[in-house]
C-alpha cells in the first residue's frame, strides 16, 4: 500500500483530503506544520508528498527546499496544494523540484488522478474508485 504524507495546518483541508486518499486505498500520514513534515518525510518513508505552501513554523517553499536537499528524501514525489496561484509562486516550487502544482479548493477527482500520475505512472487501469 502507498503510503502519502500529507501536510496542511488546515485542520479540515487535512482531514477532507486524508479521508479522500484512505477512501481510495492509500496509507496517510499527517503533519500540521513544516518543521513536522520534514520529519515525517524521512522518518517515514512516504511515496508521495501533498504540500501547502503556507505552515506555520517553516513556509512550504522552505519543507520542499529541504526535502528536495535531502539524499534521503530528495526522490520523493512531491505535489503542491495551496490557494496561491501566482506565476512566481508556480516557477519557484518548479525550481525547487515539485512535480505539480494543484490550486485549491479541489475536487477529489482531480486529487486522486494527480496522485495516481505519479505513484502509478498515469496508468488508467490502476485507478482505485472511491465511489464503491
């Protein structure tokens, strides 16, 4: 089973979205801030990081910067889900070696077709029904 981290200090963002990914089959864990994700992150070992941009304790950007410097997690796909949408603050996740970038609010749909992209290669057979 996958296992995603996901990170939001939205307390109902967190769970709408971890509901969603455990409804589809998924391993979540949680982190509510920045300094706790970059923890989890290499305390856990997860296979794909769902990231806002904006935490208390250390910003989004910086958790990404650091994961990304860190051997042992710098191959971790990470997608960003934040209400900002301005063009710089798509170049820099880009640069600091996002994989995408998703502006809230999403559906779940969209969610989960971007979380199945990169843990299963976009492969429409393996797609999980949350519906059933």
């Amino acid at each position: 089973m996958e296992r995603i981290l996901v990170v939001d200090d939205e307390k109902n963002i967190l769970l709408v979205i971890s509901k969603s990914l455990e409804i589809a089959g998924y391993d979540v864990i949680k982190a509510k801030d920045g300094l706790e994700a970059v923890e989890k992150a290499g305390e856990e070992d997860p296979d794909l990081i769902l990231l806002d941009l904006r935490l208390p304790k250390m910003n989004g950007f910086l958790v990404l910067e650091a994961i990304k410097d860190d051997e042992q997690t710098t191959d971790i796909p990470v997608i960003v889900i934040s209400a900002r949408s301005t063009e710089e603050d798509f170049e820099r996740v880009f640069s600091l070696g996002a994989c995408d970038y998703l502006v809230k609010p999403i559906d779940q749909k969209t969610l989960l077709n971007a979380v199945e992209k990169y843990l299963e290669g976009g492969n429409e057979n393996g797609k999980k029904d949350i519906n059933n």
